[in-house]
C-alpha cells in the first residue's frame, strides 16, 4: 500500500497561488494512477485532479480547469498541485492518493488551504 504525506498547505488571498506536494513511498506508486482530492467542511471529498503513471492521462474537475496543474515525479515518488488563480471556494482539505482511492480507505492527513477574500 502506497503511505502518503501531503504537505504545501498554507493561508492565502483569493487570486493567489500555492503549490501542494504529496510524498509517497511503495515501490508500486510509479504504477498507479494518482489523484488530488479535496473536502470542504460539511461537504463530501471530490476529486480535483489526477495522473496517469507516465503523466500523459491528466484529468481535471471542471471546477479547477485553467487554474489547477498536477504533475508527478515517478523518481521523487511524488506528485504535485500547482494552485493559480485560488478562490475562496477553494478553500479545503487536500489529499492524495491513488485514483480509484484504495478499498482499505486509506488517506493520509491532508494539507490545509484557506484562501481568503
């Protein structure tokens, strides 16, 4: 199973940016799609982004197309959200992880934005 830290989280003015990173270890995670999730309180997590193992698939909620950017280095067994654009909408938990996340339900603690209007 692929353990995950997400980290890059912070306070920021709507119209600002900020870039997420999330490390993995596991030896299968250059195998495997992975995805940015996030939940706002009250809400349901949903899907953000995601990749595909050579970062030629990349997906992106509608919500987040022409701001949000992923990428992923299979060498650092890391994969990133660079956030332009933030919104006070945006404003959540992100998390990694792979995409379909894993029947075990595993995540891990996520990284808090709060973008500010």
């Amino acid at each position: 199973q692929v353990q995950l830290v997400e980290s890059g989280g912070g306070l920021v003015q709507a119209g600002g940016s900020l870039r997420l990173s999330c490390g993995a270890s596991g030896r299968t995670f250059r195998s495997k799609v992975m995805g940015w999730f996030r939940q706002a309180p009250g809400k349901e997590r949903e899907v953000v982004a995601a990749i595909g193992p050579s970062s030629v698939y990349k997906y992106y909620a509608d919500f987040v197309k022409g701001r949000f950017s992923i990428s992923r280095d299979n060498a650092k067994s890391t994969v990133y959200l660079q956030m332009n654009s933030l919104l006070p909408e945006d404003t959540a938990v992100y998390y990694c992880n792979t995409n379909p996340p894993p029947t075990s339900d595993y995540w891990g603690q996520g990284t808090q934005v709060t973008v500010s209007s």
